[in-house]
C-alpha cells in the first residue's frame, strides 16, 4: 500500500489539474476532509446574489433666475446715522472676550493657564485612543492565554462532530501527541482514517485499502500539532471578540494548500477549554468541527500515528502493530 504525495507546486491551477489527473478513492469523504483541512475544493462556491440596482437619482431643480433689485439710494440721514455707528462698535471690540482673554476659546495661554476649550478637545481626542491601547491590551492577553493553553499540552484525546459545509455532520474520536501527531477516526459508514507522524498526514480509506499522503505543513492545524505556537507570529490575527459564549479568536493561514484558509478558535470564557474550530477554505466553505469530552496529559500509544509508506521497513512494522 503506497501513497500519492501531493505537493503545492506552481499555485493552486497545478494542485486542481493534478487531482483531477489522479483518481481518488473515496471521493466525498476524501473531499469533505480537504475541505475540513487542506482547503481544497473541486466544484465552484456558489456565487453571492446580486445586489438591488440603485434607485434613480431624481431630475435636479431647473435653477432660478436672479431678480433684478432696483438700486437703494443712500441719503444724507443715513450717512450721518452710519457715522454715529461708528463709535459704539469701538466699543463693541472692546467688549470682546476673545480679545479681552487673549482668544481664551482658541486654547491659547492666557496668564500661564491653558484655557478650557483646548482641555476639552484632549480629553475628547484622547478618551478615543485610550480605549484603543486598553482593548489590544485585552487582546495580547487574550492571545497569551491561547498559545499557553496549546502550549501547555503534550496529549489531548476527546470526541468531535465535523458538520461539513453542506451541513452533514459526523463523529469520531480524535487522539493528539505533540509534535505533530494527530489522528481523526470517523464514525461509521465513513471508513475515513486520518493519521499525521509529524512529517506526513494521510488521508486512509479503510474499506478501499489505499491512503493519500499530503505534508503537513499544508494543513491549517498548526495550533494542534506544533510544539510550541505563537499565534501572532505564526498565523495572522484578524480579531478577538468576546461572544456570548466564550472568546472567539480569528485568524489566517496563508501557507494551505490552495490559498489562504480563515481559522476560528472558540475557547470559553477563561480561554482553558478549546470547544470548536470552525475553518473557511480559499473558496468560502466553511467547516465547523466541535469537540467534547477533552482530556490533556492522558497517555496514547505511539504505533497509533503510524503511516506505512511502502517502505520494507514500514510493512515489516505494519505487521508487527497488528500482531499486538
């Protein structure tokens, strides 16, 4: 039994024109877990509805024509009235409290102090920026908390229900041992395996007999299975929210196979239980997986994240896993 590798080559035409090239066993399971995964898709997202066409914008107003005003005369009472007005506007200058305060309204300094006007634009100017470093202070903790929660963890075994992005939905049991090994055994009918060994995950048909290999570096599932994660530097971090059920972190990861895939981590309100991860793959499908029954530190058995490679060596070990 010898696997196919698959390998990211020349962007993601190359990747669809090979796997469709190459028969695959298996296919709506195969493809539901790329989905889940890799971020693969072989048939086109449905396309987004149209929008309404905008409304017509109504006949602008025909202009008006200015009327003619016939000239005003001015009489000698009124310039004489018009100079006796002179004077008290002197006096109206004078009255003035922007000159009177040296323009205290302006925020100029007026006897050493700094008038209240320009207080009042900092404090509104300023409120606005504190509450901007406050919330990426919250979100760094956030974010903490998580690589500490992954991090903090050498074995995780649990129970999962992958919906898929048609919204079926299946079980299985999932078994986790840092580095890099990890395996999803599907609930029947689904005669799916997934293994990783830290250098490959295989994609096993156990009813067929065959598996696909891909690197598992192509995978959106770096919070699982690297040692030690950051985030922030290893993937990139597009928001943190605090939904009603728990925190939500969401991330890209634009190292999987066919393109960026989106990534939501939902952890409750502590950020000490990972419940889901829901992934969008580079064509818009969503896949939702839910995890129960989660236990950290637990022991597993090694030959658990066994791939036989084809290798003499590998058969030889096949057998003797078996025979236990």
């Amino acid at each position: 039994m010898i696997g196919r590798r698959h390998r990211l080559a020349a962007g993601p035409l190359l990747v669809l024109a090979a796997g469709l090239a190459l028969p695959q066993p298996a296919s709506a399971q195969v493809s539901s877990f790329l989905d889940g995964l890799f971020g693969r898709k072989e048939q086109p997202a449905p396309a987004p509805e149209p929008e309404p066409a905008p409304e017509p914008a109504p006949p602008a107003a025909a202009p008006k024509k200015p009327v003619a005003q016939a000239p005003k005369t001015t009489k000698p009472s009124d310039k004489a009235a018009k100079g006796e007005a002179k004077a008290p506007r002197g006096e109206a200058k004078a009255a003035d409290p922007k000159a009177a305060d040296g323009k205290a309204a302006d925020g100029k300094v007026v006897d050493g102090k700094v008038a209240d006007g320009k207080a009042a634009k900092v404090a509104a100017v300023g409120a606005p920026a504190a509450a901007a470093v406050a919330a990426e202070a919250d979100d760094a903790t956030v974010i903490a908390q998580a690589n500490a929660y992954f991090n903090g963890m050498t074995t995780l075994t649990g129970s999962f229900v992958q919906i898929g992005p048609d919204g079926r939905r299946i079980g299985g049991k999932l078994t986790l041992a840092k580095p890099g090994r990890l395996r999803f055994d599907y609930d029947q009918p689904s005669p799916l395996e997934i293994v990783a060994d830290g250098t490959s995950v295989a994609v096993k048909d156990r009813k067929l007999g065959t598996q696909d290999l891909y690197f598992i570096s192509q995978t959106p599932l770096k919070f699982l299975l690297r040692d030690k994660i950051d985030l922030a530097r290893d993937l990139s971090v597009t928001d943190v929210a605090n939904d009603p059920g728990g925190l939500r972190i969401a991330l890209e990861d634009r190292s999987t196979l066919g393109g960026t895939s989106k990534i939501q981590l939902f952890f409750d309100a502590e950020v000490k239980t990972l419940s889901q991860w829901r992934i969008t793959d580079p064509q818009g499908y969503q896949t939702t997986v839910q995890l129960t029954n989660l236990q950290k530190g637990r022991p597993v058995e090694g030959n658990l994240f066994f791939i036989n490679y084809g290798r003499a060596e590998d058969k030889a070990a096949e057998r003797q896993i078996r025979a236990q």
